[in-house]
C-alpha cells in the first residue's frame, strides 16, 4: 500500500512539473509575440507577475 501512495505521488508531482514547464513555454512564446503584456500574460497562463517578469527580463 505505501508503493502504491509513493507511485501516487510521484506520479502527481511528475504532471505537477510538466504543467509548470508548459505554462513557462506559452509565456515565453507569448513575450516572443509582443502582442500581450505581462499583467494578460500571468492571468492567461496562471503564472504570477513576478514570473512573467523574470521571463521578460531573461529573454
């Protein structure tokens, strides 16, 4: 039963990172467009200001 909680949970924690790196790339190509700003970015992507700013700036 613990292998089975501990599969679980890697398992979640796995799609956890993917979504996280998925909305990171839809920033990212957003930025590339320059047809957005930051505020519409972090509210369509769920990513916070902070983040989309730090992509901005690193880009």
């Amino acid at each position: 039963m613990l292998m089975e909680a501990r599969l679980l949970d890697e398992r979640r924690e796995g799609i956890a990172k993917g979504e996280a790196k998925e909305k990171l790339a839809t920033a990212k190509r957003m930025l590339a467009k320059g047809c957005y700003s930051p505020e519409v970015i972090a509210e369509l992507t769920n990513l916070s200001l902070a983040d989309v700013e730090k992509l901005k700036e690193e880009s």
